[in-house]
C-alpha cells in the first residue's frame, strides 16, 4: 500500500509526555501503521523554553 493512501492522524502537543500514545495504543478504531512519522516544529524550544510540535503517525483502521 503506497504510503500516501495512507490515513493520518494530526496531533499538536503543547506539554511534555507520551500521553499521546497511551491514547492510541487504547483506540478502537485505528492503530500505529508501520510507516514513517514525521514532524513539524512551531516554535525554537530553545528560546521559548518549551516545545511547540505537530506529530504526524500514521495510522490504519483495526
């Protein structure tokens, strides 16, 4: 399956922890597809203090 057929899910975390995927791991009706993630970064953590970032995690119908 091409990866671009591919369902997404869009998640901003404005706080530290893996909370996210707990949540996920939980879902009914999607689960982590064995494709590649990536990310965008909305702010430089270095000089905010804290990290700002969009996860991109591909997901697949159970």
């Amino acid at each position: 399956m091409p990866l671009l057929s591919r369902e997404w899910k869009t998640v901003t975390l404005r706080s530290r922890g893996n909370g996210f995927f707990d949540v996920l791991e939980q879902d009914s009706a999607y689960q982590i597809a064995s494709a590649p993630c990536f990310e965008t970064y909305l702010n430089n953590g270095m000089e905010d203090g804290y990290w700002d970032i969009e996860m991109y995690i591909p997901v697949q119908r159970k």
